[in-house]
C-alpha cells in the first residue's frame, strides 16, 4: 500500500492504492497551508531548528489525519512511499505540493522516517507519467538510497554498479532532468574519491547547466564545490588555476551562507580558506574561518572545530 496525494480541479485528493478511504482537502486552504510549511521550513533549516521541523511535521500529519487517513499507513512496518503526483508542476498549487517539506513528517512518536525499521520513500512525480514509470522511479529512488549507504559503508564500486546501471538508466529513459542531475552527482562523488577526475569533471559540467535551468542552489553549490575539489585533486592549484578554484568555492560558500545550510558551510568553508591562504589572501581567510567556526559551533561538530582550530594556528603563524 502506498499513499497518493495530488492536485485535481476542485481540491487536493488523498488517497491510499488499492484502498477505498480517501480525503479531499480545499484547494484554497491547502495552497496557504503548503506555501507557509515551506517558507517556515526553510528557516528551520538555516536555524538548525530540530524543534521546528517536528513541530512542521507533526501540523503536516494532523491536517492530513483529520479524518483518519495518514496514521492509517504512515507507521505501518512495510516498505511505504508517499507519492506527490503533480501534473501541472508549475501550477500554484502543484508547485507549493512539490516543495513542502514531506520528508520530516511526524507524529507524538517522532519523525516517521527517522523511527521506521523499513524506508518511507517519498517520490515527487512532475508532469503525467502512466503507473508503470512511478514504480520504475519509485524503485530507482529506493535503490538510490540503497547505493548511498553502501557507498558509506566503503563499498564503492559496488555502489557505482547500482547507480550507473539501476537507477541512472531509469531517469534517463523518463527524461527524468531533475532526478538524472542528482543522480550523476552521486557517481561523479564516487568517481572523485575513486581518482577517476576527468570522469567526474565530465559528469559534474553534464549536471551544471540542468541545475541552472531548474533553479537548484544547493544543487549548484554542491556542482561548484565538486569542481574545485577535482581541480585541486589534479594539481591545477599548483599550476596556474588557482583562481579558478577560489571563484568556484567562493560561489559555492555564498550560495550555502544564504541559504544557511551549516553542513554546507562548514565543509566549503574549510577548503575555501586553504585556498585563500594559498593565494595569500589572509584577511579574508580569516574571515572566512570565522563564518566556518560558527557553522561547526552551530552543528556541535568538535571534529570541524578541530580542523578550523588547525586552521586558525596556520593563519598565525
């Protein structure tokens, strides 16, 4: 049983497959609701505020269980996904639909995802796609997080064998421009930390002009920050492309402070500054260290804090 909830022309349909219950919500309140959860959202992220996020997703779980509908599968120990199906995708509605924060929804026990056993997958279907191609996204989004943890647990070539040949093939065949993006990105990191540079540069620029056109800031920081990791794994650094690499992270670290993404900042941060060293640029390392220091103090990361203590004592010295 999966959970399906999609935009119709009088009002958001909630319905589980193969199961008569449904919810119809009023498109009007809905489009207010999802709009305010989104933009509270994304300060809750640049906050770091756990607090927040549950509170978001426990709003999302009763407006969704109001009469009983969600916490009819949502704890339920199978395998589950949420589908959002939209259509129309730059539709007020659609859009607002696509980008609420689905992931964190939560109950009086936690966040669902985080207490589950099994994954809750949540598959965000953009235009009309017939039932056979959501399961083949669906399946290629399962495998996708199945290739990260094995790709974390240092089994690298294995997971690049599930991402190239399982899950890239799917999107590409769906024309699938968002998913394919960030599955590429995930090959080009296992390229990257495999030494195989000119395959992941060639991956990395592929993915940059499809982020671009969709908007994907993260997506374009991380893009940058992989560009310049690349070079630097090249020796360019050493010979004559410094520059290049300073503006590429310095792209990447604006774009991650706006968004107030620490991990983000802390990790770019952190090269960022070396680069800057490099180039004799001292004030703004030091500045740029600073801004790292609160990114880490922010996470309670005591290993970043080390790495930019190390820092700090190179600067002075």
């Amino acid at each position: 049983m999966h959970a399906i909830i999609e935009p119709t022309a009088t009002d958001l349909h909630c319905h589980l497959s193969g199961a008569p219950d449904s919810l119809h919500l009023d498109r009007s309140d809905a489009l207010a609701r999802l709009q305010a959860w989104g933009e509270r959202c994304a300060k809750a992220v640049e906050a770091n505020d756990d607090d927040a996020l549950l509170g978001i997703g426990r709003e999302l779980h009763g407006w969704l269980d109001s009469p009983a509908w969600i916490s009819r599968w949502a704890r339920d120990e199978a395998v589950q996904r949420l589908e959002i199906r939209a259509a129309e995708p730059t539709e007020a509605l659609a859009a607002a639909l696509l980008a609420c924060p689905w992931e964190f929804l939560a109950d009086d026990q936690g966040f669902i995802a985080a207490g589950r056993a099994t994954p809750l997958h949540i598959i965000r279907v953009r235009g009309e796609a017939s039932a056979d191609d959501i399961e083949a996204a669906a399946r290629a989004v399962a495998r996708r997080s199945e290739a990260d943890a094995i790709a974390a647990a240092g089994s690298l070539d294995e997971a690049l064998e599930i991402l190239r040949g399982e899950v890239l093939s799917v999107f590409e065949r769906l024309e699938d421009s968002r998913e394919k993006a960030i599955t590429q990105g995930r090959i080009a990191d296992i390229l990257l930390a495999t030494g195989q540079l000119d395959e992941a540069m060639a991956l990395q620029e592929a993915r940059l002009p499809v982020v671009t056109a969709l908007g994907d800031q993260e997506g374009l920081a991380h893009i940058r920050y992989s560009m310049a990791n690349i070079r630097i794994a090249r020796g360019e650094h050493e010979s004559g492309n410094l520059q290049q690499i300073y503006e590429e992270l310095t792209e990447a670290f604006q774009i991650s402070c706006q968004q107030g993404h620490a991990d983000a900042i802390g990790g770019i941060g952190l090269l960022l500054v070396q680069v800057l060293a490099m180039g004799g640029l001292r004030d703004e390392a030091v500045e740029t260290l600073d801004t790292t220091e609160d990114a880490f103090t922010t996470l309670r990361d005591l290993d970043g804090l080390a790495q930019v203590k190390q820092l700090r004592q190179m600067l002075d010295a």
